[in-house]
C-alpha cells in the first residue's frame, strides 16, 4: 500500500486506538512553532539545553503539554553538527510531544519492535524504539525517540505488544539526545533499509521523497 492507502486505513480505525499518553486533553496542548518565525527562539543559545529547556517547560508551557512540528522546517536543528552539510537538514519528519521526562508512553495498537538502539550523540534520537503495525493489509512503522535507556532494557526485535502497553518513558538529557525532554513520534510505511533508527529531519530539498513514505502521526494520536 502506498502511504495516502495505509493513511486511510489508520484513520478509519483510530476509533480503536489507545493514548500513547494516559489522560492527554486537547485542551491542555500547546502548538510549538520552531519555524523561523518563531517567536520565542530569536533570543537563546538553543546550544544550551539547559537554557532551551527551561524556555520550554518554564516559560511557554508550564503546565501544558508542547505538540507539533510535522514537516515543518526549523532553525531549531542549527544547534547540533548532527544536521549539518552543504545542505542543511532542518525539515522535521515526525511531530513531536513536550513533556516532563519520566512520562510513560503506550503503544496505540498491537505489534512487535521491528528494531531498537541508542543513537548517542549531541542533537541525536538517543534511545529508540521501532515498532512495526500490521492492521487490516496495512503495515506501518512507528518511530519513539528520545526515550530514557530503562526504555530498552529487556526489549528485544520481534517481542510482542498489546494495545494500550507499556512501552517506555520519556527521557531527559543528557541521555536522549541532548535535547529539553519530548517524545519525536514519527510513523512510516517503509523502513528504507533502516533498523533502529531512521531520518527524522530531512533537507528541504527531500521533502516530496518524504511525504512518500512518513504519515502524519497525528492520526495516531489519541487525547481525552
């Protein structure tokens, strides 16, 4: 199936999702734009996690929940060397959810981990977990990143996961990457050769190539 195929089959089954986060409210989630234009990074060392952290948790969320950022291109990525080259990636592939390290997350629906690693490193994934969905002919790939190293302990390629079960927890830096704690959530309908990590940024010159294979993930995304 191709990705608008396997887009129409999550959607009409999201009904029988579970919340990857327990008690997530609509209303206590705020867009983050990471854009250009955005109007809180004009002013910060986004090399300083500790400083971009509390911009994040201190002053623009406090006490809601960050979301956002599918195929939005960010300045955000100008921190890391991760995303650097003669063209820089900056476009971001997956949304992402702000929110305080320690949170558990949940699998949506049944499946098995296609893969798992630690991706270290300064602006990277850090721990990360790939779980492959198959659901009514449709077989897509679910990508968490920026997980807690607890996350991976006794997980293996190919164990089984029910709907609505632990997966793991949200990590905080300097473990998951570097980055202010928050879950990247990115869904695929192809691996690309891939296994235990895949591009979460892309250059903006790949961005039709992308959005053939990475679905908005928004469609998996459960809230009260």
């Amino acid at each position: 199936m191709d990705v608008d195929q396997v887009t129409e089959v999550i959607k009409r089954h999201k009904p029988n999702f579970s919340p990857i986060v327990s008690d997530l409210k609509r209303e206590d989630l705020i867009y983050l734009d990471f854009s250009e234009q955005s109007p809180y990074l004009q002013n910060i060392d986004l090399k300083d996690t500790i400083a971009f952290d509390q911009l994040i948790f201190q002053e623009v969320l406090k006490e809601k929940t960050g979301i956002g950022g599918y195929f939005e291109n960010r300045i955000i990525y100008r921190r890391s060397a991760h995303f650097s080259g003669e063209e820089a990636r900056s476009l971001h592939l997956g949304v992402d959810i702000w929110i305080k390290a320690g949170t558990p997350l949940y699998t949506p629906l049944e499946g098995k981990i296609h893969s798992l690693q630690d991706n270290q490193g300064f602006g990277n994934y850090g721990p990360t977990i790939i779980v492959e969905h198959q659901l009514k002919g449709a077989t897509f790939y679910v990508l968490y990143g920026h997980l807690d190293r607890e996350s991976l302990q006794d997980r293996r390629a190919g164990d089984w996961l029910a709907a609505g079960q632990l997966l793991g927890r949200v990590g905080n830096f300097p473990e998951n990457g570097d980055w202010p704690p928050h879950l990247h959530w990115q869904v695929m309908t192809d691996m690309l050769g891939q296994s235990g990590d895949f591009p979460g940024v892309a250059k903006p010159s790949n961005r039709e190539f992308y959005l053939q294979y990475c679905i908005d993930p928004h469609y998996l995304l459960v809230l009260d």
